[in-house]
C-alpha cells in the first residue's frame, strides 16, 4: 500500500507540474495576442500617417497646379508661344 501512495503523489506531482506548464503557456499565449493587438495598432498608425501623406501630396500638386495657372494668365509672354523662346532665351 505503501507503493500506491508512493504513485499517487508522484502522479499528483506530475499534475500539477503539467498545470504549471499550462499556466505558462496561457500566459506565453497572452502575451503573444497583445503583441499582435500592439502590431496592429502600429499597421493602423502608420495607414493613418500614409494617408494624410496622400493628402498632403495631393493638396501639394494643386498647389503646383493653381500655381502653374496664375503664372501662365499673370505671364503675358505665354499668351503668345512664339515669345516663350524670349521667356527662357534671357
């Protein structure tokens, strides 16, 4: 009888070092999820910040654009492309 109390603790033992290496890896799995929640708070940021990139880009170009315009009405040897040579020739 002896034996068996010797196999019951043992086996009780091993249990319970089985349920440690259970809440270990729960808690290594834990982890993990909140490494990937923060990753893809990062992937979110960094979408946001490429978007207003986007719209800074484009507002830029209608920038370039409106720009491009004034200097063609405000440029009166545009109006006439046989002076555009003068324009660049100076």
């Amino acid at each position: 009888m002896d034996e068996s109390l010797i196999l019951a603790d043992e086996s009780l033992i091993l249990v319970d070092e089985s349920l440690i290496l259970v809440d270990e890896s729960l808690i290594l799995a834990d982890e993990s999820l909140i490494l990937v929640d923060e990753s893809l708070i990062l992937v979110n940021e960094s979408l946001i910040l490429a978007d207003e990139s986007l719209i800074l880009v484009n507002e830029s170009l209608i920038l370039v654009n409106e720009s491009l315009i004034l200097f063609y009405f405000f440029s009166p040897c545009l109006h006439d492309f046989s002076s555009l040579k003068n324009l660049f020739s100076n």
